[in-house]
C-alpha cells in the first residue's frame, strides 16, 4: 500500500527545465521526460546527469514541450525543491533520473498554463447564408 500524502500521476512527457542555486542564483537547463509529478514532488529524467546532488535545495521551473514548436511553453510552474535522490540508467536508458520533494505543496496557483487558440483550416467550400424566399 502507497503511504504517500500526494497520489502521483505518471506520464511520459517531455519537459524543458531550470535549475537555480538560491544561494548564488546560478542556472542550469536541459531538456528531459516528465516521469511523474505530484503536488508533493516530481521525478524527471535527463541526460546527461543535472549538476545536483541529493541533499540539495534548489529553485526549479519545469516548462511542457508540447509538439509543435509554436507551441512551446503552455504550461509552467515554478517550486523551490530538495533533491531526494538521483537514480542510475537503466540498462536501456542512458537518462539518470532525478526525484524532486516540493518544500511546499503545489497549488493550481503554482501553475501557469496559456493557452494559443488558433483557426483551423475547415474542409470543402465556404458555408452559404441562410435566405428565407418567398
């Protein structure tokens, strides 16, 4: 049985993210796979290995990549984390992964999403006005 405060969603969705050092406010990013993420915490793999070790505390923004480039940064949020720990690759995989305990729960008010509303080009000629004859 799963004693953890948060239930996980699992997905396999690829991500953009940085990494800040709060004491020094450098920054690291990287492109990676969303493995799982909760309102308690995050698991992510990158290749290669991120510049953290566990123990650490770190500011992290994590973006969706969605597939079409014009379409890059819907949805974002942003969460001060400790590192937990850094897995090994799998024998198949080459991607360390990399679990993420959120110092503070995520809230809806943590994430961003905008949304693109674009026309979509409709098949077979232009709809023709109405008109009551007589």
């Amino acid at each position: 049985m799963d004693k953890r405060r948060h239930p996980r969603i699992h997905l396999q969705l690829p991500i953009r993210f940085i990494v800040a050092q709060p004491e020094t406010r450098d920054c690291q990013d990287g492109e990676g796979m969303l493995k799982d993420i909760s309102c308690g915490g995050i698991l992510f793999q990158v290749e290669p290995p991120l510049p953290v070790e566990p123990g650490q505390v770190r500011e992290f923004s994590f973006f969706l990549v969605p597939e079409k480039a014009e379409h890059r940064d819907l949805a974002h949020f942003h969460a001060q984390g400790l590192v937990l720990r850094i897995d090994p690759p799998d024998p198949n995989n080459s991607a360390y992964g990399v679990a993420v305990q959120f110092l503070s729960a995520l809230t809806k008010e943590d994430v961003t999403i905008k949304m693109t509303i674009s026309p979509r080009p409709r098949g077979g000629p232009p709809a023709k006005p109405i008109r009551d004859e007589p």
